[in-house]
C-alpha cells in the first residue's frame, strides 16, 4: 500500500492492521495502538495472531482472504491488552489489492454498541428536524388565518362574553405561533462563526441562572484553564449550554428551598475520542452535573426529541434545540442520569 493510503489508515477511528498472509503485521494504526497500549514499533513486524486468546480462527480467517474465499470474514474475539483484562472485539478480515495482505479491522464491542447507539441519535435528531419544520410550516399558515378571522369576528360581534371568546381564540392562535417560531428558530438563524472560549461561555450561563436562582443554589466551576480557542458560534452554544443548565437548576427545585442544590460546570479536554462516527485527536468534554432526583426513566430514551418534558408546564424544547445546536457544531449532547445525579456531556471536537 502506499504511503499515502496507510496515512490515511491512521485517521480511522477503528483499530486496523495491514497483515501479510504469513500473520505479521506491517501497518498498525494509532487506534490500534492505543487499543492495545502498545507502541506501533512493537506491533509492527509481530505476528498478529499472538494477541488474540483464541488465535486458530484469525488464521483460518487469513487463509481464506488470501485464497478469496470471502469478500470480507467477521467474527467475535478477545484481544489480549498490555497489562489489562482481554478487550472483546468484532474482528473484519477482507482481502486488500495488495498480493500477500490482508486488512484487519477491530471494533470494541463496547465501542460498536456505542456508535450504534450515537448514529441512532444522529438519525434520529435529523429526522425529528426535518418532521419538526414540516409540521411547523404547515400549521403556520392556518394559525395566520384563524387569528386574523377571530380579529375581522370580534370588530363585528357585540356583547362582552362574545368578544371574551374571539380574545381567547386570538390568545391561544398567539401562543401557538410562538411554539411555532421557537421550532422553526434553529432553522432559521444563521451560524456565526468566530473565536469562542469556552469558560467565557460557562461564566455567562452561570451569572444568568444565578441571577434568577440566587439563594439556595450552588454553582460550581471545575474547569481545565488549559482548553484553547475554537472556531464557533458563541450565541448558539451560550443558549444550548443555558437550556441544559437551567432545566437542572428548575430540577432543583426541592433542594434549592433547603439550601443543598449544587450544579457543577466541568471542561475537560478529551484525546483520541470517536463519536459520531469518525475520530478525533482531541475534543472539549463540558458536563453539566447536578445533584436532583434524576431523569424520570420513561423519558431516558426520547429525551432529545421535540416536545418530550419531565416537568409540569415544560414547552420540551430547550434539550432538542441544544442538541441541534451542539451538533451544528459536529458535536454531541449524552446524558447519564441515576437519582441523585445527572450528568449532562456536551463533546465537540477541537483543532
């Protein structure tokens, strides 16, 4: 393989190999390294097999690439690892171009279930959108005429309880067409993109919710001074950082009325992460973690969809447009919640 192909191999997100038929290897890539923690120089010129407890199937598997016997062979096996338990992993053995080798691919299965379970996400937030504008525009046009029929009705109705209904027709037409513009708002409000520091945002978001919570809550800052600059829209992670932070704080409600209520805003600066599908070197990890009773389990699934809320009286946007807004900036929101805390990972990749 060429040099620029096996370079290419090295920005994978998976652990893959480049594997003569004889079982040594001649290219592991940085995944690979880091799954095994072992340096590329020691993988290299190795024979493969002997990191595997079972090592028969991978030579069988390599056998049969090289006498085309499949397109591609998978199977599920343990990795030995340097001073770590036995790492299980889909291995994919496909034959390559290159007479005598064969690539090798390992993905966690831990990993696997959750890229599977982050491209479940990815799909379905660009779904929800999609539906979401659809639906918006389509009720959009009608509400226009039933509010402006209710006004030309309440100019030709006489008594006061008549024109009491028009006004509740024209009140209720009102706030479903705010609903209508906070959906459609994501879509239509450009992304402005510039330098942003990500404590200058936290520090924003915490003076506001401590402006409207001001006793009884504890905010904490935990952050990694060290995170650089990155390119991005400030205005849009401000408002997506502020919908999860003040959902916790509403959450709080009980213990910020016996003074125990604390929110901690975290950085920390993450290497070799994959979500979405693709690596990244590194990537800014910002947790949200708060001391409440935790995300009611019937909603733990459809808490990013539109419209979906835990409390009473909530409009259940602010979480869907934080996603959407997190992942305009190739990042992600996950949420892990158990009584007592919850912990909210917004992840987006750096330069």
């Amino acid at each position: 393989m060429s040099p620029e192909q096996l370079q290419t191999l090295d920005l994978l997100a998976t652990s893959v190999a480049v594997v003569r038929a004889d079982g040594i290897v001649v290219f592991a890539n940085a995944a690979l390294e880091d799954a095994m923690g072992l340096s590329r120089r020691s993988i290299e010129g190795s024979l493969l097999t002997q990191y595997f407890v079972e090592s028969l199937t991978l030579q069988n598997a390599f056998e049969g690439a090289q006498s085309n016997a499949f397109a591609a062979l998978r199977y599920d096996a343990q990795l030995h690892r340097n001073a770590q338990e036995p790492l299980p992993v889909h291995v994919i053995v496909a034959p390559t171009h290159l007479a005598g080798h064969v690539l090798v691919e390992l993905l966690p299965i831990e990993q696997q279930t959750r890229q599977d379970r982050e491209e479940r996400l990815i799909d379905q937030a660009q779904a929800n959108k999609e539906l979401i504008r659809n639906l918006a525009h389509e009720i959009k046009n009608p509400l226009g005429g039933i509010r402006g029929a209710a006004q030309l009705l309440q100019m030709e109705v006489e008594g006061r309880d008549l024109v009491e209904y028009t006004q509740v027709i024209i009140h209720e037409a009102d706030r479903l067409q705010l609903l209508v513009d906070r959906l459609l708002a994501p879509h239509r409000r450009p992304h402005v993109v510039g330098d942003v520091n990500i404590h200058e945002v936290c520090e924003r978001v915490r003076s506001l919710v401590l402006a409207e919570f001001p006793k009884g809550l504890k905010m904490v800052r935990d952050y990694d001074i060290s995170i650089p600059e990155f390119r991005g829209d400030r205005e849009q992670l401000i408002q997506a950082l502020l919908n999860i932070v003040h959902n916790a704080a509403l959450a709080l409600a009980e213990k910020t009325q016996e003074g125990l209520a604390e929110i901690i805003l975290r950085t920390r600066i993450t290497r070799q992460v994959t979500f979405g599908k693709q690596r990244y070197r590194l990537a800014l990890e910002l947790h949200v973690i708060d001391n409440g009773p935790g995300i009611p389990p019937e909603i733990k699934d459809r808490l990013f969809f539109p419209l979906v809320s835990g409390r009473d009286g909530g409009s259940g946007l602010g979480l869907n447009l934080a996603q959407t807004f997190v992942q305009q900036h190739h990042g992600l929101i996950e949420c892990d919640s158990v009584v007592g805390r919850t912990d909210f990972k917004i992840l987006i990749p750096l330069p």
